[in-house]
C-alpha cells in the first residue's frame, strides 16, 4: 500500500516506471498489488517517484516496512505491549477507515475533473480546428488558381513561391485533419473515463456516508485541488511572406500542445483506473440515431467521401447522415462545416430516389439557415431553389411552381434581373408550370427568358441553349408541334456548333426534332430522321448505349405510323432481345418495346398473336411496376382489345369490366383511361351480340364524356357515333338516324363539313336512313358522299371505298339488284387492291355481291360465291363471329332456292345449335333461322 501510495502520488503510468527502475511492466504490476519486492526496486521506486526533499525520509518508512515484511516479529517471549481501551481502538480504526476512503474519493473527483477539463478542452479544439480547416480547404482552391494563373506568365521564381505556399497549405491540411482526429478521440476517452470515474465516486460517497460517524470531519474544510494551466507561444519570425500560414502554424502548434497535454492525462488516469483509453467505450443507448457508430469525424468524413467516390448513393446518403449528424451533436446544427455536411447528406438522398426524404432535409436546413444567415443570404436564397426542385420531384410540381414564384422577385432584388441564378430560378419556375399542366403558360415563360438568357449568356450558352429546349418542348405539348419542330431544327445546329456533332446533347436534339416531326403528322419524315439518328448514336456512342435503343424503338414506331405495319414489327422483334439484356427484362423501356411489338403484330394481321404477346406483357409489367400503375392498366386494355379483334368479343367484353373497375378504383371514375375503358367495353358488348346492353351502357357514358371532356372533344363524338350505331342494332333505326343527324351537326361546326368525322358521321346517318325504311334516301346519300369523299381524299382512300359500298347495298336494297351486284364487282379489285382481305368493308362487299346475284336471278351463283365466302369468314373472324353466322345463314337460303331443300334444311340445322350457343335462342338471328329451317323442311317433305 505504501509504494502504490507514492506511485499515485507521482502520476506516473506503470510503462514509464517501468522503464525507470529497470522492471518490466508486469513485474511492477506484481509488486504494487504486495509481492514483496527487493530492496533495489524499493530505492528505485522512491528515487523514481518521490520528490527529493522527501526521498530520504521516504526509503527510511520504506525500508522499515520492508524489514518488518521480511522479518515479522515473533509472539513467544515477548511481553505484550499495553492494551488500550476497547472505545479507543474501534474509533481509531473507524477514524483510519474513512480517512483511507475519503483519500480514494479525493483522488477519483480530482481524476474526474481533470478529465472533464480534457473532454472540454477537446471540443474547444474541435471547433477551432474545424474552422482551420474549412479556411485551409479555401485557402487551397485560391492557391490553386493563383498558382494556375501564374504558370501562364509569370517567372519561375513566382511559381516556384506559389508551389511552396500550396505545398505548406497542403500539409498544415494534413495536420488540422490529424490533430483533429486527435481531439476527437481524446474527448471520446476522456467522456468514457469520466463517466466510469462516476460510478466508482458514487460508491466512495455512500461507503463514506456509512462510514461518518456524528459531525464533520476536519478535512471536509481541505481546498479543492488546485487545477492546471499550460499552453503554448509560437515565436515571432521576422517578416513572414505567408502571414496567413504562419497564423495557421501556431494555431496548429498550439493545439498539438493542447492534445499532447490531454493525451497525457488521459493516459496517466487510465492507468491509475486500470483500463486502457483506447478499449473504452462511450455509453450509447439504443435509442441514439447511431448506436454502433462511434467513428470520428474525420472518420465519418473518409467514409462519406469514399462513398459518393464510388458514386453509392445509398452509402453515400447514411455516411453523410451520421457525419451530419455528428456534426450537429459536436458543433450544433448552424455551424459552417455542420451545414456543408447536410447539404451533402440531402444531395445523397436525392440521388437515393428518395425525393421526400431529400425535400424534408433540404427544409431543415432551409429553415435554419433563414434563423442563423438571414433570408436574404446567398446560401439561404440557393437552398429555397434547390428545396423548390426536389417538392417538384416528391409528386408536388405545383407546390414547386410556387415556390420558385416566391423566390424570383427575391432574387432580382439581391442578386439582379439578369444574374445567372435569377434566369436559373425563372427557367426552374417555367419548368415546373409545364409540369402543374399548364404547358401554353411555360411556353411563354420559356419564350421571354430565351430572349434574357441570350441578351445576357449568349444564344449558345449551354444554359441558353436548355431553355431553347424547354420552349420547344412545350411549344409541342401545348399543341402546336409543327412549331416544336422548327423550333428543334434549329437548335441542333447550334448544339452542334457549341458542343459538336456527335455530342450527346446535340443527339438528343435529332430525336426531339424527329419526334415532333412525326407528330406534326409527318411519320415517314420522322421514320427516316430516326433511321439516320441510330447511325449517329452507334457511332458516338455504341449499339448497347441505351440512347442508341432508345433511337431503334422510336425507329420502329415511327415505321409503323408510317404506314409499313410489319417493318415496324419485325424492328421491335429485333430490338426485344437487345434491350432485355442491356436494360433488363423489367426496365420500362424493354417493356415498351415488348408493348409495340404486341402492338405492330396486331397491326400487321396477326391479332391471335398480339393477344398472346400482350397477355404475357400484362403479368410482366404487373411484376416489375405493380399491378395498379398506369402501364400495366394499358396493357390490360390492349390485351382486351385484341382479344376482340381476334374473334372474342365475350372475353373482350368480360376483360373490359374488370378493368373498368380498376381503373375507377386507382384513377378515378371521371380519369379519361376510365371513361376510355367504359367506351370499349359497352362498344364489345355489342360486338358479342348484346346491342341493347351496349346503347344503355353508351347512353350513360355520353353525359360524363360531355361533362369531362366537354361535347366537341373527339372522344365524346366518337361515344356519340357508337351510341348511334348500337342503338340501330338494338332495332331501332329512327333514332340512331336521329342520332346521326345531330352528330353531323356538331362535327360540321366543330371540324368542318369535309372533315373525315364528319364523313364518317354522314355515312352512319345515310346507313341508318336506309334501315329506317328509306332505301331511296339512303342510296342517295351514299351517291353524294362517294362523289365528295373522292373529291377530298382521293378514290383510294378507305372512306371513299366505303361510301362506294354503301351506295351499291343501298341500290339494291331500293329494288335493282342486279345494278347493286355490278357495282359490287366493279368495287372489290379496288378493295382488295388497297386493303386487307380480312378488312370490314371487303368482307361486307363480297356478302352483298353475292346476295344481290341471288337477288337478280342467280340463286346458283349466289350459293356458290356464299360457298367461298363462309370458309374464309371462319378462317379470318372466327366461327361464332356474327358475320360468320349471317354468312351461314345466307349459305344455307340460296342453297334452297338453288333447289336443294334439303341441303338448305341440313345447313339450318347445324346453325341453329351454333346460333343457340353463341347468340342465344331469343336473338333475331337464331328465331329466323328456326323459321328457314322448317320452311326448307316442308319443301324437303321432311
């Protein structure tokens, strides 16, 4: 006890007595704790540890104890010395007790506040050398640019002066970055030791409480320990040529001394606690915001860098997190260094997709940095442009259009009308009223700011040349994409002559200007500017870019709205497997493709195929973008349609319903998709022989098109016309004339009178003329309409070839058969010339030829031209299809009247059961052809 006495006396560790008296650490360790030790390691001890004024009287106590450890007396022969008093003996052992606790606890307090004047002497440093550093960092860009600057002119001695200045900012870097590694670990042990120095001081006090007997003991009056003091002066230099430097040095010097001293302390306590510094552990609860992480800053920040080095985004975004938060803990949340560090945790997140996330962050430091700079401050003023975009990328690009409306008058009055930053906040705002939906306003936003960012920047300033960009684009999407296109025309020249040719950026302006080409209703034009854009992208940037796969999928459609069905058909076939292996096969450009390749096929004549391709897309997108995402509906809706156009109205009918019900559910009753849904799946329920249905199921939709889409929308027209048409099948031709007639009336005013709706609405109300009883009238109008139809369109287009149909049905039916039969011959090389063999309206033509050659006398013909017709009808439509049936039906009269009773019979027979099973017994169809067949049946004699 008498050694280890003097040794915590001393302060010294037991590695530097060690090293002392010539013993190993552990040999120390041993004695301390009552091996009894040689004498020279006593005089070492003591010589090493005692003062030497008080070193001789010291060896003398220690050598006694020695001796009397060595030698202990022996009890026989000796008389007993005296005894005293039985009171006397407990108080003085009690006395001696709470002395030696009351030592221990004087001890542990004086530990104790050693430390906490560390930990708070390492977060002085911290602080300091945090601002050392961020000087250190600017110093470092000026030296560099200054440096830069003179290598272009000036004398190599200047440079050489510029190096130097550069070199020693450099290294007085390395140094801040490692004192303040320094300082925050020495904080981090002196915290941990303080607070394990707590608990032992709490034990002291209560065994000391136990151990006080009545009234106060004399040392309770002692003063407290006297604290320390120390520093360090860096000396004068004469006339320093880096005065900023030499600064920066003593502040560097004084610091090393500052953590010298603490690490000293630090070291000396936990030795005499028995713990070594660098295994202690803070207390950190699992409540924190980072229970494990107990790196330094510095560590924090190496982590972060290396991080968005690798350009990881999501360890990117925790790295900078904990470094923020650290920061904020360390230096509080309006500290320079605190705010660049959540800047950089906010832009992480952005790049994480997390646009919420990273608005919520960029708020905070928004609303802070209003507190702590000023509203009107340069970083306050960037932050609310920054936290402007990122609500418009959470889902809120209205809320992003006020905000950036807010920010423009305050920035032309601190920064100016034509500072950069004032043309970027409006160019931001434009953007974001295009995308709030109103792209005529953006438009004219973006056409003033063109005319401000070239009279300030230049025409071919990049940011110049992005505005010209966004003007075009909303000049397209607000309906005027001839425009777009001019406006995109010229913009690649000057990409061209700003960045070159083959620069990404001038790139993409070819595929903007081929797009809005097409949609200004040129798509051969923008078919051959996509064809030489993929030659571009291969060459700049190769076929697996996917800018290049982009360029072949445009390639292909426009293809296909050109006209060249199959071609666009076999590009995306082409394409399907390039762009599932680059992108994947759940990107939504590899889904795309597969959507236009379902697309084309049914386009090209093979709608059994497009049903198979668009109901294997439909679980894919389902899986890839969830089965309520706008994408998977549509695909729904295409694999519906061409169920139907396949030859399944029924199935077409049932898929519609189910789709109308989600796309209500997840867009709305009144969403476009919705009412589009509605159209489509009444327009299918007639087609699967349920008229009736389909006029009620149209006559609810046409109000909520007209209250939505207003009545002169297309698609409210074309609600309109359907309404007319099943409303005639549904048996009741007056009105859907009616219908017509009214419908002739608005698509006159709203689109013209030579307006191919308007035609189209003039044929259905010249077909329903007919069916009301006036075949005269009928044929009349379709005579007129053939006349003017060829006038405006050409005698190839397919609304001329159906008005020509129309005219030759109509004649017939007004009593001259054989007139009708012969325009029918003259009308079919043209139709099939210039349309599909499965189309409608060849199909009809060849049915009415061959009834009016029946008609005319030619019963013999008519059975046998019906006898082509059938198989055909069956191949391309399908058995059950209703034009199929009434073929068959037809088939099987003029076999009768061709004198084959019996054969008529047979014919009705098989009919009927097919009439039953897909009609119905109850349809028009299947009643008539029971009563064929027993009228066939009595002229047989069956």
């Amino acid at each position: 006890m008498f050694l280890r006495v003097r040794v915590d006396e001393s302060g010294k560790t037991l590695a530097a007595l060690a090293a002392e008296v010539k013993v190993s650490k552990s040999q120390v360790s041993a004695y301390l704790a009552g091996k009894i030790p040689p004498q020279r390691f006593v005089a070492a001890l003591i010589g090493a540890t005692v003062p030497p004024a008080l070193r001789e009287r010291r060896l003398e106590e220690a050598s006694r104890l020695l001796r009397d450890a060595v030698h202990p007396p022996r009890d026989a022969g000796r008389a007993a010395p005296p005894q005293p008093a039985p009171g006397v003996v407990d108080v003085a052992a009690a006395q001696a007790q709470q002395i030696e606790v009351y030592d221990r606890l004087t001890r542990s307090l004086e530990q104790q506040g050693e430390l906490r004047q560390a930990a708070d002497n390492s977060t002085k440093l911290i602080m300091v050398l945090l601002g050392v550093i961020y000087r250190l960092r600017e110093r470092v860009s000026g030296l560099t640019e200054e440096r830069d600057r003179l290598r272009k002119g000036a004398g190599d001695a200047e440079v050489k002066a510029a190096d130097e200045r550069l070199s020693r900012v450099m290294d007085q870097t390395a140094r801040a970055q490692e004192e303040l590694a320094r300082a925050e670990e020495k904080k981090r042990q002196a915290e941990s030791l303080s607070a394990q120095l707590q608990q032992r001081i709490d034990e002291l006090t209560d065994e000391l409480d136990r151990r006080r007997g009545p009234g106060a003991f004399p040392w309770e009056d002692l003063p407290a320990p006297a604290g320390t003091a120390g520093g360090s002066h860096a000396g004068a230099r004469g006339m320093p040529q880096d005065p900023v430097g030499d600064e920066i040095d003593a502040v560097l010097a004084r610091v090393s001394a500052v953590n010298d001293t603490d690490g000293d302390t630090i070291s000396r306590i936990g030795s005499q606690l028995g713990v070594d510094p660098a295994d202690a552990v803070p207390d950190n609860p699992s409540t924190s915001e980072d229970p494990a992480d107990h790196r330094t800053l510095e560590q924090l920040r190496d982590a972060a860098e290396k991080a968005s080095e690798r350009d990881d985004a999501a360890a990117a975004a925790a790295a900078y997190g904990a470094l923020a938060r650290a920061s904020i803990r360390l230096l509080g949340p309006t500290y320079p260094d605190t705010f660049a560090r959540r800047y950089d945790h906010a832009y992480w997140t952005g790049e994480t997709k997390d646009a919420a996330a990273a608005r919520d962050l960029y708020a905070g430091i928004l609303r802070d940095e209003t507190t702590a700079l000023g509203p009107d401050h340069e970083e306050t003023l960037g932050t609310r442009h920054i936290l402007a975009g990122w609500t418009g990328q959470a889902g809120d690009p209205a809320g992003a259009r006020d905000l950036c409306a807010d920010l423009i008058p305050d920035s032309e009055r601190v920064r100016g009308a034509d500072d950069p930053e004032t043309l970027a906040a409006r160019h931001e705002h434009a953007y974001w009223v295009g995308e709030a939906g109103d792209p005529a306003t953006a438009r004219d936003l973006y056409a003033d700011l063109v005319s401000d960012r070239e009279r300030v920047l230049g025409p071919v300033h990049l940011d110049t040349l992005s505005t010209r960009g966004n003007h075009a684009h909303c000049a397209g999407t607000a309906g005027n994409p001839e425009t777009a296109r001019d406006l995109y025309a010229d913009l690649i020249s000057d990409h061209a002559r700003a960045l070159g040719s083959d620069h990404p950026h001038t790139l993409t302006m070819y595929g903007n200007h081929a797009h809005w080409t097409g949609e200004a209703a040129e798509p051969a034009a923008a078919r051959a500017i996509y064809a030489d854009l993929v030659l571009a992208r291969e060459h700049a940037q190769g076929p697996d870019h996917p800018d290049t796969l982009l360029a072949r999928h445009e390639h292909a459609r426009w293809t296909g709205e050109a006209g060249d069905v199959g071609t666009a058909r076999d590009l995306c076939a082409a394409l399907v497997p390039d762009r599932d292996r680059v992108l994947g096969t759940g990107d939504a450009g590899a889904l795309n493709t597969r959507n236009n390749h379902a697309r084309w096929t049914g386009e090209a004549g093979d709608p059994d195929t497009a049903r198979d391709l668009y109901a294997d897309l439909v679980p894919d997108r389902e899986h890839a973008q969830g089965p309520d995402h706008p994408d998977a509906l549509f695909a729904r809706h295409e694999h519906a349609r061409w169920t139907g156009v396949a030859g399944d109205p029924a199935a077409a009918r049932d898929l519609y319903a189910g789709l109308v019900a989600d796309r209500a559910r997840t867009q709305g009753p009144d969403h476009p998709s919705t009412l589009l849904a509605r159209h489509e799946h009444a327009d299918w329920t007639g087609e699967a022989a349920d008229p009736a249905t389909a006029r009620d199921l149209l006559a609810a939709l046409v109000p909520d098109r007209v209250r939505v889409l207003g009545a002169d929308d297309p698609d409210t027209q074309l609600t309109r016309e359907v309404f007319a048409l099943w409303t005639g099948e549904a048996g009741d031709p007056a009105a859907a004339r009616d219908l017509c007639a009214d419908l002739i009336t608005d698509a006159s005013r709203v689109l013209g009178r030579a307006h191919p709706g308007t035609l189209n609405a003039r044929r259905e109300f010249a077909r329903w003329t007919g069916e009301a009883g006036n075949p005269a009238g009928a044929r009349d109008l379709y005579g007129n309409l053939t006349t003017e139809h060829e006038r405006l369109l050409g005698a190839d287009d397919p609304g001329t070839l159906t008005s020509r149909a129309g005219s030759a049905r109509w004649t017939g039916r007004a009593g001259d058969p054989a007139q009708a039969r012969d325009l029918c011959g003259t009308l079919l090389p043209d139709l099939t010339r210039t349309l599909e063999p499965d189309d409608h309206t060849t199909l009809d033509v060849r049915h009415d030829q061959a009834h009016f050659t029946g008609e005319a006398g030619h019963p013999e013909e008519a059975r046998a031209l019906f006898a082509l017709l059938v198989p055909e009808l069956e191949h391309l439509l399908g058995p059950d299809h209703t034009r199929t049936l009434w073929s068959r039906h037809k088939l099987a009269r003029w076999t009768g009247r061709a004198g084959q009773p019996a054969a008529a019979h047979a014919l009705y027979r098989d009919l009927i059961s097919d009439c039953i099973r897909v009609l119905g017994p109850e349809h028009p169809h299947t009643l008539t052809s029971v009563r064929e067949r027993h009228y066939w049946a009595g002229k047989a004699g069956l």
